[in-house]
C-alpha cells in the first residue's frame, strides 16, 4: 500500500501513474468543480469522464499554489499553525482529483488515460518542484524547526514538523539555483520515464501468452484452469482455443500441473521476457535512464548513491544494515533451496525424464513432491476457499479482534461493475470508513494486488474525515456456476491487502501528512496472513463451496504440516529480487551500464542458482520503479516485525482482544504519527526479536 506523505500526496504520478485527457470540460459540466452530493462525499464515479482530470488537476495545482502563497505572504512570524498545519491542509482539491485519477490509471486503464498521464506528469512534478524549493516558505518552515526544542509540541506535531523540514532539505531546499534548475529537470524526466516503464509493463503483459487448440494439451490440468483459459480466448475472439497468460491466476497454475515441458517453458518464458524483447515496449533503457537519474539526483542532495539517500528515512538507516539482513538470511535460504533442486532433481531421475531441472520445471515438480509428501492436491483445497467465504472469515477475523462490522452499501458510484462498497463501522456504532473492493482481472488492471484509496483519514475542524479506501486483486474468476475458488497464495494475498486496508481504515492521525517508513508499512499487512492457516481460524471460513463442510482436520493438519514446504525457493527468489534492488541503486552512475549484463552479474555474485530467477527482474519490477526502490527488503524487515507481533496474540490467545487493541491503538492507529519502532516497543514491551521469522520459513 502507498502511504501518501507530502510528496506523496502531491506527485503520486510518480509512483502509480496519472491521468485523462479528451477534450476540455468546462467547470460547470466538470463533477470535481462542485459538491459530490453522493453518499460519503464518495467520487462520482457514474459523473467523471476523462475529460474532467486535465482541467481540474490545473485548478488544484492553481488553487494549492495560492494556498502557498498564501503561507509565504503572511506578515506575522511563522508558527506552527500559520506554516506547519495551513501547508498540510493545503491542496484538498488537488488530492481529491489525483487520487480518483491514479486509481483509475491502475484499475480501469486505457491508452487515452496513460497520454493524460504523460501529459500530467510534467505539471504535477513542477508544482511540486515549486513548493519544495519554495525559498520563502523554506525560511518559515527551517525557523520553527530550528526553536522546536521551545516549542510545546506534541509528540505527532514534533514529528510532522522535523519530517516536513527533512522532506525539504532532502527535496533541494538547501541546494544554489543552478542545482535547483538541474534538480527540477531530473524530477520531470523522472516522472515521464515511470510512466513509460509502468505503460510497457502493462502492455508486455497482456500481449505475453500462449495459445493452445489440442485437447491432449491440457492434460493434466484442473478443470476450473482450463475453464479460465476458454473463457480468456473466447473473450480476445478465439472461441474453441485456450489461453494462458501472464496473469498468475493463469501462469502458475499452469506450470504447476502441465507435463508438457514444452509448453510451460514457452509459457514461463513469455513471463520472465517481459519488457525485455528489444522492442518498442522494452524496459532495460528505460530502467537504466531511471537508475541513473536517480543516482545524480542523489549526489546532487549530498549523498553518495540513490540508497544511501533513500534509507537515511528508514528504520533500517544505511545500505550496510540492509545488505547484512539480506546476507544473513541468503546463506541459510540458498543451502534449503539446493536441497529443494537435489530432490527434485532424483524425482526427475526416477521418472527418466533424461533433462537438467529448469526454471519452468521447478512449479510443476514442486506440486508433484508436495502431493507426494503431504498428499496434498491445490485441486483439493480450492473448494474449501471460496472467495465469498474468505471475504466472511476475515470480516469475522476484525469483527474478533477489533469490534469491526461490515455493511453493503448498493448506494455509492464505482468505477468498475466488479466493485463492491461496504460501510465500515466500530463496535460503538461510529463510521470509520468506506471499503471498495475489486478482486478479478482484466486488461485494464495491472497485474498484482494493492491497497489505495480516494481519501485518506484525518482531522478537519476537529472532527474526523471518512477514509475511502480501496482494495485490488487478480483472483482466480468464477466459471459459469463455479464461483471464485480461491489458491492458498490468493488467501494469503486477500488478508495481506486487507491488513493494509484497516490500517487505513482505522488510522487516528490528526494531520493529512503521514510518515511511514517503508520498512514498517508492511507489518499491517503481513501480521493479517498468520491467520490465514491457523487451524481456530480455518474452521470460521474454510467451507466447501457446495456442501457448507468445515475444511476437514486430515487437510488442516496436512497444510500444517507443509507449512515449511518449498521454503527455500520462496525466500530465495525474493531475497534475489531484494539484492538485485539494493545493488541498482547502490551504482553512482549508470550512463554506461548494459541492464542485462548488470542484472546478470549481480546474480552470479550471490550464487543464485540458475534454476531460480529473481521473483522481478529488472524490466518488470514496478515496485522499484514506484515506492519501493531501494526498499523492497521493507516486506522481509516487516516480517521481522510482524512474526515478532504475532507471537504476542501466541502468548495469549488467538483472538485475544486486549492483544488486538494494544496493536490497534499503537500501531494500525498511529503508524506515520511518530517514530515506528517507538510505536511498536509501547506495543510489545521490547524491540522485536528475529528468531519467529526464521522459525517461520525454516531457516532456524
């Protein structure tokens, strides 16, 4: 989930995309001009055309600028409220068009919306550029910093005002006019070339596929799989055919039970060849422009590469203590994962397979020795997942821990006909927010799943204003009377972005601006998955779709048991993607760096087997390219936290609410409010240890 901080908040364009152009709407026709008059003040998702995004992105850019103005032209003495509290509310109208418009961008995109995008983009980035470098409004912000230690400030005000100045500074504050100049024309490229980068992962997306027209070709494959590829080439007019794509709903199953060897390494290779097949939608130049700007940028601020600068903000702090977690735990996950290739390796043998195991060959005899050792079949647990009944189970899970109740509301616009609204509402009865929730693919969606949202929660003239908060997924679609039968991961990833979504839901910050490490934003999301196979919490929603059976204990015990199972390829081409990460922006320069060759090396140099590739590699790790870059370590150091955090609900019991509410009024209620790892010591008494997690994948 993006956790949107000033800048955040005003260049999201940088991270997820932007918006839609056509013709120019008049205010009077243009629903961003006027009140909502929907329920929640919720966007009028049934009134906003494309058009409407350019005009009124300029009046929140001209509206936010006068609000600045402002700020800088008041005669009185900068103070807290007059400079620190006006710039945090200024540009209300702004956010409210860019979050509807970067929303869309992911959800319900199309090429018109990515020109309006590249159109944007520019505008977005100068404004900002015009505020962060704003040397009047530096003065006023840098005065109160420097007499903040006279100040009674409380502990969330001390904090926004020390990380506001910090945001300055590490913008260009400081910096003469002749590195401003420089400064603003990195910021702009940078935000077209995102753009570019996140327009060809789409697209290299939905053309990646293979399409089969033989019966025996789909041997082997469960019927709710092929069923999903009929229905995909009947919808790109192939009817008769089948087709698997490079959506995970459809690749992984397929290499998980295809024995045609052929076919999977044609399918796998379309995947791993995205953004990488030196065409028009090729990503290794685009991706190496970024790296680079992103490296002059950095030594422009005064540091000596792009992580350096960006860790500085985090709980991790330095390139050097990333790079030894991520050592650290290599070592063990690289010896479970050769031990995982050598079994895989005798089970090839003994069939006489006569070939070398491969990376298109790893899901496929994965699923045969977890059927072997554990008798456990994914075709077999499907059932037991409905997607319906997982939605229950965790609204049930917050209900438990929490007091939360979820209400369906028919009333409010959406965006898409998949969306479906809920009222989110404490165990007192109060409001907290609204809830939209997107769960299938389609080509206007980006693969993966995400957290967003429309507003964000926060205090206005002292009473709080409503979240309106958004999760996305690409879950397995329903199939004629088959509903959505949902993959243990599909779980897994439902109650990680549902985590995120009630830290969004119930934050308690009094101030617009958050900021949150992000080595700490997961920790939200990931505590939510230890739930997910808890045997408690299976019998709450892990019910056969046909026959309401609770998931029988034989099955429970035998995910238990495969808890630990495959371990070390999980943790190996996740780590792999992490170092490739830290290594890109840890380069000075990049002018001169061939992508493949960088990309290449830095695999050999830890070992990584060739039989295992990066979970991302470089042409398609969006996450790198929006809010994760130097950063996506942040999911394994969270999960430092959250397996530490999960303990505590162990040590007492499952549900226990007084458990919940100390991680509610300490964490999903404050996190961004102040200090991260201060929040989490008032919750658990103590830093968080990093035994649970090598417990966890069996490393310990």
């Amino acid at each position: 989930m993006d956790k949107k901080n000033i800048l955040c908040r005003l260049a999201p364009a940088l991270l997820l995309g932007a918006l839609c152009l056509s013709l120019p709407a008049a205010a009077g026709d243009n629903p961003f001009f006027a009140p909502y008059n929907t329920p929640f003040d919720t966007p009028p998702f049934d009134r906003i055309q494309n058009a409407h995004f350019l005009p009124a992105v300029q009046e929140g850019i001209t509206r936010q600028q006068a609000e600045i103005d402002a700020i800088v032209a008041d005669p009185k003495p900068a103070t807290y409220a007059n400079t620190i509290e006006a710039l945090d509310v200024s540009g209300q109208f702004l956010e409210r068009v860019t979050f509807v418009l970067y929303s869309n961008l992911e959800a319900v995109s199309s090429k018109e919306l990515q020109e309006i995008a590249a159109q944007v983009a520019p505008l977005i980035s100068a404004h900002q550029d015009n505020i962060l470098l704003n040397e009047k409004l530096f003065v006023r912000i840098k005065a109160i910093h420097d007499r903040r230690a006279r100040l009674k400030l409380s502990t969330p005000q001390l904090y926004l005002l020390e990380n506001t100045y910090r945001q300055f500074v590490r913008n260009g504050a400081l910096l003469d006019e002749k590195q401003k100049a420089r400064l603003r024309d990195i910021n702009r490229d940078l935000s077209l070339l995102t753009l570019k980068y996140s327009d060809n992962v789409l697209a290299e997306t939905n053309s990646s596929y293979i399409v089969l027209d033989k019966q025996e070709d789909l041997a082997g494959l469960p019927a709710g799989v092929v069923s999903e590829a009929a229905e995909t080439a009947k919808a790109m007019g192939m009817e008769g055919k089948w087709v698997f794509t490079a959506q995970k709903t459809s690749w992984i199953p397929f290499l998980q039970y295809s024995p045609k060897r052929d076919l999977r390494e044609a399918l796998y290779t379309r995947w791993f060849l995205r953004g990488d097949r030196d065409n028009d939608r090729d990503n290794k130049g685009v991706l190496q422009k970024i790296v680079d700007l992103r490296a002059e940028r950095s030594r422009l601020l005064g540091y000596k590469n792009f992580a350096q600068f960006t860790l500085e903000e985090r709980m991790a702090k330095t390139p050097e203590a990333v790079n030894s977690f991520l050592a650290d735990l290599w070592g063990k996950a690289l010896v479970r994962a050769k031990n995982e290739r050598e079994e895989m390796q005798k089970l090839i043998d003994g069939e006489k397979g006569g070939f070398q195991l491969a990376s298109w060959d790893w899901w496929y005899y994965a699923e045969k020795l977890r059927q072997a050792k554990f008798d456990l079949d994914d075709s077999a647990l499907r059932p037991y997942f409905e997607l319906e009944n997982v939605k229950k189970g965790i609204f049930t899970l917050s209900e438990k821990l929490y007091g939360l109740t979820f209400a369906k509301n028919t009333a409010v616009p959406v965006y898409h006909p998949d969306v479906t609204v809920y009222e989110v509402k404490d165990a007192d009865g109060r409001l907290l927010g609204i809830l939209y929730m997107d769960f299938f693919p389609r080509d206007s969606k980006r693969g993966g799943a995400w957290t967003g949202g429309f507003r964000n929660a926060w205090y206005q003239s002292g009473r709080r204003v409503l979240p309106l908060v958004t999760v996305t997924c690409n879950f397995t679609k329903p199939m004629g009377d088959t509903p959505s039968l949902l993959s243990i991961d599909e779980v897994s990833t439902f109650f990680h972005e549902f985590g995120h979504a009630l830290n969004a839901l119930l934050a308690d910050n009094r101030a617009r601006t958050t900021f949150i490490p992000w080595d700490a934003v997961e920790l939200p999301s990931q505590i939510m998955e230890h739930w997910v196979l808890e045997p408690e919490m299976l019998k709450l929603y892990a019910k056969h779709y046909q026959t309401g059976e609770v998931i029988p204990a034989t099955l429970v015990e035998k995910l238990k048991k495969s808890g630990l199972f495959n371990q070390g390829f999980e943790t190996v081409e996740f780590l792999a993607a992490c170092i490739l990460d830290m290594d890109l922006h840890q380069v000075e320069n990049m002018s001169n760096v061939n992508m493949t060759r960088f990309e290449d090396k830095a695999m050999n140099a830890i070992g990584l087997i060739p039989e295992i590739l990066p979970r991302y590699r470089s042409t398609y790790f969006t996450h790198i390219v929006g809010g994760y870059a130097a950063g996506y370590y942040s999911y394994m150091w969270s999960e430092v936290l959250d397996c530490d955090a999960f303990e505590a609900f162990k040590e007492t019991s499952l549900f226990d609410r007084k458990t919940a509410t100390s991680f509610r009024r300490n964490v999903l209620e404050k996190l961004g409010t102040e200090d991260s790892m201060t929040l989490y010591k008032k919750f658990r008494g103590r830093e968080p240890k990093i035994e649970p997690l090598l417990k966890k994948r069996g490393l310990l």
